[in-house]
C-alpha cells in the first residue's frame, strides 16, 4: 500500500479504469482507507461519457469489500455517492475483474 487515491471532499467523486478495450467482467474489489463510500456505484462505458451501473452499494462498511457483478465496457468507475465522513473517498486499490 504505497499509492492511493484521495478524492475531493465532496459526494459524486469518481476514478476511472481505462481496460484498453471492451471486456467481460465479473466483478471489483476495493481496498478502502479510513475515507469509504457509504453508498457507491460501479459503473461501466464504452466510451466514457455514457456510464451504465454494474453494481450499486447503499451500505457500504468500509476495509476490503469484493464485489460480484457481471457487465462489458472498456470503462469502469466507482463513483461515490456517499462518504462515510467529512473528508473525501479514498481507495489504496481498485481493481477489476474479468475473463
């Protein structure tokens, strides 16, 4: 855990993985720090702009949370919908998962 991502401390941040190319997933796993998404989605796009859910989370807890979801896009973003504090989100990983 040497890198991380820190939003603006703000609802309705977001980061974004770029696959290269349009792929089957199965699924995310997000390695929050203190910061967490109380409410999240995982959206996905094939271009960017128009985003699609793959996974909504209304109760998010924090710590190490694998997510099951079957979609396809080359984009895929977790946008935070609800910060568990007053601070921002703040992930250590995000990775995504596919075949």
């Amino acid at each position: 855990e040497s890198t991380r991502w820190a939003s603006a401390y703000s609802d309705n941040e977001w980061i974004c993985v770029d696959l290269g190319s349009a792929k089957k997933l199965t699924g995310a796993r997000l390695v929050w720090e203190t910061s967490y998404g109380k409410a999240y989605k995982i959206q996905v796009s094939d271009d960017a702009t128009h985003w699609t859910d793959a996974y909504n989370n209304a109760n998010g807890v924090g710590g190490v949370e694998k997510l099951a979801f079957a979609a396809q896009g080359r984009y895929v973003r977790m946008l935070g919908v609800q910060r568990s504090n007053e601070y921002g989100y703040s992930l250590w990983e995000f990775e995504v998962y596919g075949n």
